[in-house]
C-alpha cells in the first residue's frame, strides 16, 4: 500500500501524436540519435540521451484523425515540453539547415529557449540552462549530445495559487519554485519537472481546448490500483483503468479541464 501523496514517482513519458510512429521514430532517430526503448500496438518509445523520461509517438486511436501538439501559447514561447540542451544556442543554424522550422531564441537571465516544429507539426520547446539556473546541469561529457533529456512539462493554469495546493494536497507534487507568473514543481524524485503558466481566461481555454481531452505526458506509480482508489475517494474524475501493451492506465481530469494520465511502472529491457 503506498503512503499518502507520494504514490506518484516521476513522470515517466511525454507523448507526441504522430501520423505513423514507425516513421516518427526513423526521423527523430536520425536526426537526434534518439533510442528506441519500447514498440507497443500504436506507439514507440524513445530514449533521449542520458534522461529518464521517455518521448512517446502515438498514433490516432480507431478513427481518431491525428492532430498534431501546437503552443499552449505561442507568443509567450510556452509548448507542452521541452528539451534540455548544453549547447547555448540552441542548435538554431542546424536545424534551419536541416529544414526543422524553430523560433527566434527568447533570451532571460538563467536560460535561452525555442520552438521547433517536426515534420509531423508537433511544437517542441528546447532550453538551455545557464550556470546561474537552479535547474542547471553540467554536461556529463565533453561534447554533449544535441538534448540531454526532457526538461519540463508546462501547465497552463488560471489560479496559479488554487492549482499549486490542488497538485500538492491531491498528487503530491512539490513546490520547488514560484514566481509572479509561474511555479516550479516536482513529482516524487523524477528529473522531469512541472512548470505552471498563469494565462488570462482566453488564453487558458484555448489552450484546453487545443490539447481535445488528450494527455500529452504520463506520471508513473508503482501502485496503479491503489493509487486509482484513492483518487476516486478523493472526488477526483478519473476514467477507466486500462491495459494498453501490457501496460495499465487511466486518465485524471484535473478542475481546471487538462487531461493527465498515470500508468504503472514496467521495467523494460532497452534495445
């Protein structure tokens, strides 16, 4: 049985929607020299570098029609998740090179970002961290691979201080950070954190609607029936436990209308 609030361990995957994962998964491969982690059904995985965080591409369910992951908001420079890279500028001239389509770098005192956009029309951020950074690492070699591993998932969110206290007191989450507009939280001892943007209500319902009820990253849990009992006893809309590719999972509707999903732990053999 687990103990209250820290049934969630990490997150555990970030999901790109693609047309055809067998073909997302050549070209993120190629380009990035990603590793394939696990092939499901309608799904690979992707290892990224040194990072515990898994990128997912999943293809449409049934007659689903594939929509590709836009901006939650494209003019403050806020996707779904990002990459972390030790290279400062971003790989900017690379990428044009290559005829990946990525924004003007927004500058900040602790870190540099961008969008780039694959070919299958998923907006991906990429940071780089300054040494002045609290999320700062030093690369663990000489010359870095082009990302290290998955930075951060974004929330947009209206009441940043009403969403703080519902992801701590109902998942467990941890404040590590908070400022005027945003907060800085953590998941058990997972390197992937969660970075909540207050967006005005315009903003934020169009960003809800932009994601159509999908989760775009997944939280895993060693304890995936308890840990859907006790989301239930806590009033908390969750949908239907489900086993995809040996995997379960189920769905959590937060108050605020974002899709999370929670699977199990599996240990999986890379290769």
């Amino acid at each position: 049985m687990p103990p209250e609030l820290t049934m969630l361990e990490r997150i555990d995957r970030v999901i790109l929607p693609v047309p055809d994962a067998r073909l997302a998964a050549e070209w993120y491969a190629g380009e990035f020299e990603f590793q394939i982690a696990r092939r499901g059904s309608k799904e690979i995985d992707l290892k990224i570098c040194g990072g515990e965080t898994w990128l997912t591409l999943s293809e449409p369910e049934g007659q689903e029609p594939f929509r590709p992951l836009p901006h939650l908001d494209a003019d403050g420079h806020v996707p779904c998740f990002n990459f972390y890279t030790h290279w400062e500028d971003l790989h900017s001239e690379w990428l044009e090179s290559r005829g990946i389509r990525n924004t003007d770098t927004m500058r900040t005192p602790h870190m540099n970002v961008c969008e780039m956009t694959d070919p299958f029309g998923n907006v991906v951020g990429i940071c780089h961290e300054k040494e002045n950074s609290i999320f700062y690492v030093p690369s663990p070699r000489p010359l870095p691979s082009m990302f290290h591993r998955i930075l951060a998932v974004f929330l947009p969110v209206r009441d940043l201080d009403a969403s703080i206290r519902w992801y701590s007191d109902v998942l467990g989450f941890r404040l590590c950070n908070h400022w005027e507009q945003g907060a800085d939280l953590m998941i058990g001892e997972g390197e992937t954190i969660v970075t909540m943007i207050r967006m005005e209500e315009r903003k934020h319902r169009q960003a809800v609607q932009a994601m159509n009820g999908r989760a775009y990253y997944s939280m895993q849990t060693s304890w995936i029936r308890d840990t859907y009992r006790q989301l239930r006893e806590k009033g908390v809309s969750v949908g239907k436990c489900r086993e995809e590719d040996g995997v379960n999972r189920f769905d959590v509707l937060t108050p605020e209308g974002l899709t999370l999903q929670i699977s199990e732990k599996e240990l999986v053999r890379i290769g």
